[in-house]
C-alpha cells in the first residue's frame, strides 16, 4: 500500500493582517494608537482594539 504525501503545513496570514492586532490583548483590530520608529529608518504602526485605546488615551 503505497503511502500519500503529507498534506503541507498552512501558510502563514500576510503580515498585514497579523500587525492589525491589539497590542495589549492580540484582538483584532484597526485603531492605530501610534508610531514606532525603527532603527533601520521607516516606522511600525502599533493597534489597539476600543478598550486599550480608550485607557492609552486617559493615560
């Protein structure tokens, strides 16, 4: 009996979507709270979900 190849792994989500998630609790989300620069030039966007960015806010 001959034996099947094995299914592969899932691919990955696109980054894009993974970067949209909350930073406090890993939520999805699209409310960007700010701006990190990176060393190497250029900027990431940081998220938060309506809960997290109400309390950055208040901060």
């Amino acid at each position: 009996m001959p034996r099947s190849a094995p299914s592969p792994p899932p691919t990955p989500a696109p980054a894009a979507e993974e970067e949209r998630r909350c930073v406090d609790c890993g939520l999805p989300c699209n409310k960007q709270v700010a701006s990190v620069r990176r060393l190497r030039g250029g900027a990431r966007a940081v998220y938060a979900c309506s809960v997290h960015a109400a309390r950055r806010q208040a901060r």
